[in-house]
C-alpha cells in the first residue's frame, strides 16, 4: 500500500479502505488535524466518516457542575405501589407508573404527564 500524501483541506470526503487507514493510522490523523475529511469503506460499503470536529463541539470539563445540580434526598426510592409492581413481574407498567410518579413532582412535564394520564 502507498502513504497517503498529504492534502489540502477539500469539501469531498477522501474515500479510504478501512485497512489502509488503520495501516496508516498516524499519517491520516495528521490530514485530519488539517482539516481533511475521510471516508472509510468495507467491502466497497461506507462505514464511517471521519474529519476535524465541527465548531460547536465543547470539551466536557470533569466537576465542572459540581454544586450546581441537587438530587432530591428521595431520588433512588420509589413509592410501594410502584415497588410491588416491579416484583410482580409488570415491568412495563411499573416503568410507566415510575415515569409518571416522577413526572409528578416536575411542574415542567405537566402536558406530557397528562397526556401518559390519558393512554
């Protein structure tokens, strides 16, 4: 297999087997960090596309919302009705009865909780 060479940024994808990416992994990486976009193929079928990061992807920063978010001192309980029908076997129902007992307390969810009410 040849190296890849190096190329200016286009707006059509290259297209690449995935065994001469993977064979060249270091050399493709550095077309993408300038900008060029890729798109790998197996058995002549498209499989993934890979390129720079869009503009809008943020870089998650661990803790960065630590003591922003509170979880109610009853978050990991569930009322007994809800709790008998998980035992019972109704997992479908007790899903449903434990998204709707959750919606309860969320003023926010007040259409969608009526609507569930409903079917």
């Amino acid at each position: 297999l040849a190296m890849p060479q190096p190329r200016q940024q286009t707006s059509t994808p290259r297209r690449v087997g995935v065994r001469e990416f993977r064979g060249n992994l270091t050399s493709f990486l550095k077309q993408v960090e300038d900008g060029q976009r890729f798109v790998l193929t197996s058995q002549h079928k498209v499989v993934a596309e890979i390129g720079p990061p869009s503009s809008d992807v943020v870089i998650r920063k661990p803790g960065a919302l630590r003591g922003k978010i509170k979880v109610a001192d009853d978050f990991d309980s569930l009322p007994e009705d809800v709790l008998r029908s998980v035992e019972d076997g109704t997992e479908a129902a007790a899903r449903y009865d434990a998204l709707l007992w959750w919606l309860n307390d969320d003023e926010e969810f007040g259409n969608l909780r009526e609507a569930l009410s409903a079917t």
